[in-house]
C-alpha cells in the first residue's frame, strides 16, 4: 500500500512539475484571456477529460522519428494551416486523410522507406500572429488568433477571447480523431484503392505524362505481389499519427498525464506537437513546458536561426540526443535555405544529436496578390524543397521530409501547379481561416515531384 502510494505521489508531482513549470517563464502569443475564472473552470473541466492521444501512441511515433533521423525512414505532415470547427466536417476530414495517403504512396515507392504519416488535424485551432490587433476602415479589433481563442468574423463581440472555446477545441479534435481512427482502419486506407485514386489523379492532371511511369510502377508492384499470392490484408490499414502547434499553454498544461508505468508526463492533446517559429525563446514558456513531456516534439526554425540556436534547443529539448525525441524543421524561404541549412545541420551533427530534418516550404514563401488575398508560388515552394534536399544530398545527410499546408478541398489559394491555378483566380474559392494552402491536386503535384528529387539522390 504504501509503495503504490508513493508511486502515485510521484506520479503526481511530475505532472504538476510538468503542467506549471512555464508558469514562471515569459509566455509568448498567448491570448488575454478577459475572465480568468472562466479559465479556470474550462481547464479543469479538461484536466478531468479523457486524454486525446495515449503514451503508447506517443512512445510509437518516437520510434517511428527515430527511423526518421537515422535516414531509414520519411515524415509527411500536412493539414490546415488553421482548422475551424465549422469545417471540422466528416468529408473535410476524409478529403486531408485521402490527400495524405495518396502522398504517403508516392512517396514510399520513390524511396523504398516506410513513410511516417502525420496530420497537421485535430488540434490545430490556434494560430500566432505578428500583431496583436487588426485594423480595417479605422476600426481596431484583437486579432483572429483561431477558433480556439475568438471568432474570425470582423466584430467586437466575435474578437473577444472566450476560454469555452477551448472546450469545443477538445470536442473537435476527439471528433476527429474518431474519424481518423475508424478510416485508417476500416478499409479507407487500402493501398489498391489509394493507388486507384492516384491513377485518376495522374489521367487528370495538366502534368500526368511527367508521372505516368511512377504510378505505372505503382501498379505493377501490387499486380506482382498478388500473383506471387502476397496476403495483403495488411495493406488495408494504416498508422496515422495527428499534431499541431502546442501554442495554447493553458490547453496544453490542462491535457498533461502522467504515465503510471514509468512517471513520464505526455502532451495528451496530440501525439506531435511543435514549438514555432515566434516562441521558441529558450528562456520562454513554451521550451519550458515541452521541455518536461516525453512525446516526439519539433521547433520551427526560421531564417534567424543560428547554429548556437540548434545547440541552445539540443540542450534544453534533447539533453540525452535521443533519436526521435526532437525534429527541426526549416522554414528558411526559398531564397535563404541553401544558405542557412548546412551550417544547423552541420552543427547538430558536431553536437553528436540525431535529429530528424524536415522542410516546411510554406511559411517563408508568403506573398500578396494584386488582389490583396495572401498566397504562395507553387513554384516557390517546390524550389525550397529542393534546395532543402540538394543541401542534405551535398553533406551526405538525410531529408527527412515534408511539413506542408494543404487541403483536400479544390480551393484556389496557392497560385501555380500542374493545373495552374493562376491569380486571378483566387477569390474564386479562397477558404482558409488564416494562410494559403495546397489544394489536392497541388499537393500530389508536390508529392510526384518529390519523389523524383528523392530518387534522384
């Protein structure tokens, strides 16, 4: 009695330890919440909610990030830049996990490595912003920071922070990931359909010559392994994995558990979570908080990365350089990443850390159209892609992948592809919440292309 007592008291303090810790650090981007009881009885409402993700999970895809870092394996991440909980319908959610998976396919023939597949889903309803205000017609309101903190319509009462949104932030996800869960694993993932659907992909596309071969080679893989008499039952599900940016460190803290069997504390919100770009202080909260959680986690790194900054966050993150606890990803810009990666990467390995390298192509390739709607080259991206892995193939390192924004949707937000959305049709179905993403068919555009830069190293 008296050792389970103990254990559970140990228990106990870890995740406290981990839940309060930032609590003493300078948090960035967090919203001023107008009610702080209200707060306070949305969070611990929380903290008595099942977990979202489980410290099995978690520990899985550590493992599966590990086979990311020793090159022995591929990350595709991508989803919403901002998910809202009016679109966290059954058929969005099916057209982002189709997306991936038709992605994932591609990607795993090109390299002949297991891709490891993560949605940016099921959490990602808080966004970060330059500015604390908007101004429109010399109206000044708090900014949109996603559905998880106000609304997005431009009016006083919808800009105001309201803590219950946090609430809906848990029910949204658990939705998801309910969906997710029964699709991944209720025939939707069938290898032979995913490769139906990219055949259709390849008879449609503005580009389907340049990717005949591969889908071809696709084909005659699964014919071969049917005529061999190959079980592919197997083939008819598949491990997903869902994360999002860990922004919303009330959220975060409330969903924190304890591992009885080991007294290790878990982010139980998603299963990889990241630290970005503008909070990635090494005095802050936000290193502070993910610092004391066992899950795999990443950092941004932006173009004012330096290699003392992949140094300063090895120490706090990954003092044990455990392959698999931490992942940088670039988002330099298309002008800036052949000049910034090899000096971090060179300096992690110097550091003797094993960390998975991933490129974000997105967030440093933003633009302004004409028509005032934000936007991103198709073009642009895919050249930091490849310098991203140009750079790897020179040091003779691994790239590990992709962290892209995109949709299964038909919008017309990012300009270019194979079937060239062109400016001026971006008001047409402009959609997202917050930036631009890739629609499908840009997304396979990506995938095809890279997979020809991975099989061309």
């Amino acid at each position: 009695m008296k050792d389970r007592a103990r254990a559970s008291k140990r228990e106990s303090e870890a995740a406290n330890q981990a839940a309060a810790s930032w609590r003493a650090f300078p948090a960035r981007q967090q919203p001023d919440w107008p009610d702080p009881y209200a707060l306070r009885a949305v969070t611990e409402d929380l903290a008595a909610a099942p977990p979202l993700v489980f410290a099995a999970e978690c520990d899985q895809l550590r493992r599966r990030m590990a086979a990311v870092a020793r090159g022995e394996a591929i990350l595709l991440q991508g989803g919403d830049c901002a998910e809202t909980f009016e679109r966290t319908t059954a058929d969005a959610i099916r057209g982002k996990l189709q997306t991936l998976l038709q992605m994932a396919v591609v990607l795993t023939h090109a390299t002949a490595l297991p891709v490891v597949k993560v949605g940016r889903m099921a959490g990602q309803y808080a966004k970060p912003r330059s500015s604390a205000v908007e101004e429109r017609a010399g109206v000044v309101l708090p900014s949109y920071r996603g559905d998880a903190v106000n609304g997005l319509e431009f009016t006083e009462g919808a800009r105001v922070p309201d803590p219950r949104r946090l609430r809906t932030m848990y029910d949204a996800s658990a939705r998801t990931l309910n969906l997710v869960r029964a699709l991944t694993t209720g025939g939707f993932a069938d290898l032979r359909q995913v490769h139906a659907w990219n055949e259709g992909f390849v008879a449609a596309s503005g580009a389907g010559e340049r990717y005949e071969q591969l889908a071809d080679e696709i084909g005659r893989s699964l014919g071969f392994m049917r005529a061999c008499g190959v079980d592919t039952r197997e083939l008819a599900t598949a491990e997903f994995f869902v994360g999002h940016e860990g922004l919303l460190l009330d959220y975060e803290s409330a969903l924190t558990r304890t591992e009885p069997d080991t007294g290790r504390a878990y982010a139980t919100s998603g299963h990889f979570l990241w630290i970005g770009e503008r909070t990635r202080d090494l005095d802050g909260a936000h290193v502070e908080y993910f610092s004391r959680v066992a899950n795999p986690i990443a950092v941004k790194l932006g173009p004012t990365a330096s290699p003392d900054t992949v140094v300063s966050l090895l120490d706090r993150l990954d003092p044990d350089r455990e392959p698999g606890r931490l992942t940088f990803v670039v988002r330099a810009g298309a002008e800036r990443v052949r000049d910034l990666l090899p000096t971090l990467v060179e300096k992690a390995n110097a550091e003797g850390a094993q960390v998975a390298w991933v490129s974000d192509p997105m967030h440093g390739n933003t633009t302004t159209a004409p028509s005032g709607h934000k936007t991103r080259r198709f073009d642009t991206v895919l050249d930091e892609v490849r310098g991203f892995v140009e750079v790897h193939q020179e040091l003779g390192t691994h790239p590990g992948g992709i962290h892209v924004e995109l949709t299964g949707d038909d919008v017309t937000e990012c300009v270019g592809g194979g079937n060239a959305v062109l400016e001026e049709d971006l008001p047409h179905r402009y959609e997202t919440a917050c930036d631009p993403r890739l629609n499908h068919t840009q997304s396979l555009d990506l995938a095809f292309l890279l997979a020809e830069m991975y099989r061309g190293r």
